[in-house]
C-alpha cells in the first residue's frame, strides 16, 4: 500500500511531455516577437538614413541660398558624408516667371543609389538690377 507522502513526491514538478509543450508554445509565442523586434531595427535604421539625408539636403541648400556669389541657373552637384555614411547630392536652380526670383531645388541619395531619400526646394529673391535711369533719378534726388 502507497502512503499520503509517496504519492505527493511522485507528484512534484512537471512531467517530461508538460514540459515540452510548454516549451514549443512558448517558441510559437517568442517568433512574432522576435520578427516584431527585428522590423523595429530595420525601420530604426531607415529612419535614420532618411534623416542624415535631409540633413545634408538642408546643409546643401542652406550653403547655395546664404551664397553671395551671383546666382548660376543650372545643375550643381556634390558629396557630403553624415556620421560616416556618404552622401550625394545635386542642386538645380531654376529660373522663374519673376527675373529676380530663383528657384532652388536639391535631391539627396545614398553613394551609389538612385532612389532619393531627401528633396528640397526654396525660393531665393536677388535685388532688381539698377538702370540708368534709376540711377539719374536717385542722384538728381540726392542734389
């Protein structure tokens, strides 16, 4: 005859079958988490390269637009590398209905790569050009 006592010390812990499926529905649960995880690394990182990239295309237009130099209609391009990663760039300016109004437009990808990541675009008003009778007016009003 089993006593009370023997009984309850077969009874401890899991058996081997408990066990494992307890272990196969934790895995079925752990691999959305761990697919969930690894997209919001990748996204993380596209972020981010989408962002450096804007940054060059603000330091690219920001350089052509605050330039004193006289404004050039055509397309500019260049590189530039942000926290390690390069960087290409290409500047158009365009010319509008207006003649002292210009058009800035810049495009940024990655070295190598043709898909834009960053596009930019802004207005630059330059002083009309002075003529000569602006010129004769200003220096009669002057006297």
């Amino acid at each position: 005859m089993q006593t009370s006592s023997s009984r309850s010390e077969r009874q401890r812990g899991f058996s081997l079958v408990e066990t494992v499926a307890a272990l196969g529905i934790l895995s079925l649960a752990a691999i959305p988490l761990m697919q969930l995880a690894t997209n919001a690394v990748q996204n993380t990182g596209r972020l981010e390269v989408r962002l450096l990239a804007r940054t060059t295309a603000e330091n690219a237009l920001t350089r052509a637009v605050s330039s004193r130099e006289p404004i050039e209609l055509g397309l500019f391009e260049g590189s530039e590398i942000q926290m390690g990663r390069p960087f290409e760039w290409d500047l158009t300016v365009y010319p509008t209905d207006r003649p002292t109004l210009f058009r800035f437009e810049v495009n940024v990808r990655e070295e190598g790569r043709d898909q834009i990541l960053a596009r930019l675009m802004t207005l630059k008003g330059v002083p009309a050009p002075s003529t000569a009778s602006d010129t004769a007016s200003e220096a009669e009003g002057v006297e």
